[in-house]
C-alpha cells in the first residue's frame, strides 16, 4: 500500500480528483495519508475533512521559508508518505524539502511547460493568443514549475473560448492527467535521462 501526501493552497479540485482515482480503484493499493495545507480558509482541506481524509494546517505567513518547509516535511514523513502531489500548493519548496524526496514530488500546472510559469497561466495563454493551451505533470526541482515533464495534455483553444471557458477545459484535462501521472510513478515505469523521462519499455538499447 503506497502513501500520498497531498499539498494544497486553495480550492482543492485536483486533490478531490486524486480522491475520486483512489476511491475507486484508478489509483488502485494507494491512500491518501495526509492533505497539507499552508493556509486554513483553504477549500481543499474542508473538502478532505468531509471526504474523512486526515487534515493538517500550517500557515505560513509570516514565517520563514525553511521552518515552514521542515514542519510539513517532518509532517510527510510521520505519515510515510511515499509521493509528495502538489495540487494548487502556491508555495516554492525549499532545496532541502526538494532533497527529502527525490523524485518523489509531483507538480501539476496549467499551461504546457515551459510556456507560462507562474501564476495564472491559464490567463497568460488566452492573453498571448495561444492556439494549442493544456496541462503538464513534472517532477518538481529547486525552481518554479520546471523538473522533468511526466506528462502533458493538450487541448485547441476555441475562437469561443473566453479566459475562463479555457481555464475550465484545461481543469478537466488535470484531472485526467495527475491520475495517469501518479499512476506512472508510483508504478516506476520510466527511467529519468537529464530533463527526460521515458517509459522504461522505450528505452534506447546500449
Ligand atoms: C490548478 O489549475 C493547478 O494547475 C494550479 O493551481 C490550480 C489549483 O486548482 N497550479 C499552479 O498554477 C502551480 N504553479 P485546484 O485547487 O482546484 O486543484
């Protein structure tokens, strides 16, 4: 039985589609063992509480960056977590929580990486005047939205879209895709090459 830790900033939709995955059998022998959040107004952490799923608060205003990130750290593993998903969570890791699970971070972001980093990406895309838009899964590093890339999604984006028809067709996109990506590593199916991964059936032969 493998063990999700689940970090969270705000509405929680991609935590509560990890839930539903895990609920029934899509992520199969895997629970979700704590929803972390830094702030206590958060949706996501009501939305666990109601779902019976443990729930641990630690704000972080105020605080510096180290002493937040070893507290949720010492949190993740009282509670033998064996893959971090970060899901809406608008905090940069430390390198030192980064190093306390390598590879073992997940990050989802709603733009097709490297393009729009940051916050409102789905807003940056409709604003540039995009044509494909999407979502990406990585593994997460020392900086913003940037680790390898374990999956994308993309999707067209309509003459009839307006900034908020899109940002709702990239959602239902992550939801489908930090399942399939969790999936893919928590069943160790690739291998990682620099900035690549690749599923270990494709790798090249030496
Ligand atoms: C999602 O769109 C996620 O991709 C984004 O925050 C939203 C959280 O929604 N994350 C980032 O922008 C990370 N840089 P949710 O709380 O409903 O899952």
């Amino acid at each position: 039985m493998k063990h999700l830790g689940i970090l969270l900033s705000g509405r929680g939709s991609n935590f509560e589609a990890i839930a539903t995955a895990v609920a029934s059998g899509k992520i199969s022998d895997t629970r979700i063992a704590i929803v972390i959040s830094n702030r206590e107004d958060a949706g996501g952490i009501t939305r666990a509480r109601e779902l019976g799923i443990e729930t641990l608060v630690f704000p972080s205003k105020g605080k510096a960056r180290e002493e937040h990130d070893s507290e949720v750290v010492a949190a993740l593993q009282q509670h033998k977590v064996d893959l971090v998903c970060l899901a809406g969570y608008m905090r940069l890791l430390s390198p030192w929580f980064v190093k306390q699970f390598p590879h073992r971070i997940l990050n989802i972001h709603p733009s097709l990486l490297p393009a729009f980093p940051g916050l409102e990406a789905q807003e940056q895309a409709f604003a540039y005047g995009v044509k494909i838009a999407g979502c990406t899964v990585h593994l997460v590093d020392e900086e913003l939205d940037h680790g390898p890339i374990i999956l994308q999604k993309a999707i067209p984006v309509l003459d009839t879209d307006d900034e908020q028809s899109l940002a709702e067709r990239i959602l239902e996109q992550e939801h489908i895709a930090y399942s399939e990506a969790i999936n893919l590593v928590l069943n160790g199916e690739f291998k990682i090459l620099g900035r690549k991964i690749i599923a270990s059936d494709r790798l090249p032969e030496r």
